[in-house]
C-alpha cells in the first residue's frame, strides 16, 4: 500500500489520522494479551466471566477479536488507495475503534450481561466496518474490489453463527469453520496481490532478473479450486472427497506461490515474510487434506493457517505498511526480524503440538509465549510509529 497524499489538514491525535493507526497497535496489543490469558485459563488457572467455554472464547477473540482489528486497518487504509477518496479519520475512525474495544468487553463479560446483548454489541463492529468499507468502494466506482465485502460478509456471518451455536449448544463448529475459511480466502485475495506487487516492486530496483508470474488464468483456476475445497471442509471436514479437494487446492497453491519467485528475495526480509506468511496457505490445506483422510490432526491444519498464515501475514502487514505510510524506510530492523522468527516460532511450535500429544504441553508454552512476545514487541518497538505524526509533518 503506497501512501495517500493528504488532501485536507487534520487537527487532532495522531493515532486517528489513518486507520491503520489505532487498529495494528490496539490488535496487536490484543493478541499477546489475549494469548497470555488463554494459557492459565487453558489449564485451570484462570476463569472469566464469558459464557462461552475456554476453547471458545479463545477461538472467537483470535478470529473474530484480534483478526477484525488487523483487517479494518489494512482496508481502511488501503481503500483511499484503491478509490482516490479520503481516508476515515477522527470522530468517525474513533468510533470504530470504540465498537472494537466495546465488543472485546462484551464477549468476556458476556456471563454478566447476557449471550444477546453481548452477541449485538459484538456483531455491530464489523456492520458498521462493511458499511464504512462498502459506502467508500461504492461511492468510489472501484466495482474490483467489492470482493472485499464479500470476505467481511462471511467474517460478520460465521461470528453471528459463532453466538448462535454456542449458546444453542455450549460450542461452535460451524461458526469456526466459516470465519477460518473466509480469513484463508481473505489472505488469498490480499496476499495474492501484495506479495507478488511488493516483490516485483523489489526485484525490478535491486534483483533484475526473474519476475513474479503476472495474475492470470491459472490464478483464477488455483482460487476457485480453493474456495470449492473451504465450501466442502465447511460442510463435511472430515469427507475422503473433502480431503482429496483440500490436497489439490494445496498442491496449486503451492504452484500458486512458487510463480511468485520469493527465493528471490532473501536479502529484503520485509518481502520475504510475505512468501513464507503464504507458505502456511498450502501447508493447512494439505494438513487439513491428510486429516480427513485419516492422517494426523485436523488441528495441525487449523493452527497451520491461523497462527501461521494469518498471525504471520497480519504482522508482515502491520510492519511494513506502518513504515510506508508514516514516511519511514522500507527495512526491517533487528528487532523486527526477531518478531517475524517468533510468529513463525508459534506456529511452528503449534502445529507440533498437534501432531505429537507427548510433547503438547511444552510446545503450547512455547507457541504462546513466542506468539505473545511477537505481537506485544511489534506494539513496542511500533508505539511511536503509530502515535506520532507522520515525518516530514
């Protein structure tokens, strides 16, 4: 996302002049914390006052907690790109970021409030999100990118099934199944943009040579392929037709990212991690595929595409684009690349854990401290980027 000129003067915090501000250092903050509550409550240790059980609690703050956060950044920032438009700021930017907040309370304190009010104050964030992201892409005529909405529309539906089931029947499958496979195709649609743009981006100014494959008809064949598999591991996951749909959708993902020439790049990080961010796309499928199949552990899958693809996309994202839009220098500092090897320490750690139950315990405390020190270091190491007025103004 290349940064928008700033078409009228802005009086007021800094952290409200782009959305990009308030929602990667609110969700990243979020997502350490988040993760270090779930660990004592994962062992007894801690209780809050949530209706929902502990793995669903936990489940719905990262999916539809911390993820929509992430995601209402990107977009709020990227759609003044895609449109020409002015970016959301102040008083109405503010407001989002109170529904968030609002939601995160009514979720955990759902016991005390009710499974409805909290489901209604939760829901009503990405409502108002899709309306803000639809009125701009409407009103912008930029009709290519109403795709987005549709990506929102299954995030926004799979939570409001998220409440129903719980509260229908102490515990969501299809609710978490929706909003896993809406946020896989929201990384497939992004990432299938930004990762071969930044790396040809790159490559042209300093690796001449092999450039990414241009978007064409076997990325269109790879996409549908996918979303065919997603609609069938939502219905029936655990289907041998399911399984066998989940392991073709890997092997042309797989495809998919090799055309992509990320090996080419291992001397800009802030490139790179966008191609090993998408590795952990065909890795779930193909989990996923084998699980159904009766090989290893659907949870290997699951944890391969939320801890690897969207916790290390989501903060490959947040780095860069907080850098291009505050007027700093594309480069990834130590510290950076220490968080990028700790997301992907997590995910790693995870999905081991579910494919060897004799080591669990431990590598679930190493997946959720690596996770934590990631996202809570990028908020860190990122407060004044994201506090402070952009340089040069």
């Amino acid at each position: 996302m290349a940064p928008i000129p700033r078409l009228r003067d802005y009086v007021g915090p800094a952290v409200l002049s782009y959305g990009f501000r308030p929602f990667f250092l609110l969700g990243s903050i979020y997502a350490g914390l988040a993760i270090l509550a779930w660990l004592p409550m994962l062992y007894g240790e801690l209780e809050i006052a949530t209706l929902f059980s502990p793995r669903d609690w936990h489940i719905h703050e990262m999916l539809y907690g911390f993820l929509p956060a992430v995601v209402t950044g990107f977009l709020l920032t990227a759609i003044p790109n895609w449109t020409g438009r002015l970016p959301l700021l102040g008083k109405p930017l503010l407001v989002l970021v109170v529904a968030w907040i609002l939601g995160r309370v009514a979720v955990t304190g759902s016991a005390w409030i009710g499974w409805l009010p909290a489901a209604a104050i939760d829901l009503s964030f990405l409502l108002l999100v899709a309306g803000a992201a639809g009125r701009e892409i409407v009103v912008g005529r930029n009709w290519r990118n109403l795709k987005v909405l549709v990506a929102l529309g299954l995030l926004l539906g799979g939570n409001a099934i998220f409440h129903l089931e719980a509260h229908l029947y102490g515990a969501s499958d299809y609710g978490v199944r929706l909003g896993i496979a809406a946020t896989i195709l929201l990384v497939m649609l992004v990432g299938g943009r930004i990762v071969p743009s930044f790396t040809r981006n790159w490559l042209a100014r300093e690796n001449p040579g092999r450039l990414p494959a241009s978007f064409g008809r076997f990325d269109i064949a790879a996409m549908i392929c996918a979303g065919a598999a997603l609609l069938a591991w939502i219905a029936v996951p655990e289907a041998r037709a399911t399984g066998a749909a989940l392991l073709a959708a890997g092997l042309l993902q797989v495809v998919r990212l090799a055309r992509w020439a990320g090996y080419r790049t291992w001397r800009d990080p802030l490139v790179l991690i966008l191609h090993v961010a998408y590795a952990f796309v065909p890795l779930g499928f193909m989990l996923l595929g084998l699980a159904a199949l009766g090989f290893g552990s659907a949870t290997a899958g699951i944890h391969a595409w939320t801890g690897g693809a969207v916790g290390t996309m989501t903060l490959a994202v947040m780095s860069r684009a907080s850098l291009a839009h505050t007027g700093r220098p594309l480069a990834a500092s130590r510290a950076v690349q220490a968080f990028y090897a700790l997301v992907v320490l997590a995910a790693l750690a995870r999905i081991c854990a579910s494919l060897h139950p004799a080591w669990s315990l431990g590598l679930l405390n190493v997946a959720g401290l690596a996770w934590a020190g990631a996202f809570l270091g990028f908020a860190l190491a990122y407060w004044r980027v994201l506090t402070q007025p952009r340089l040069g103004h």
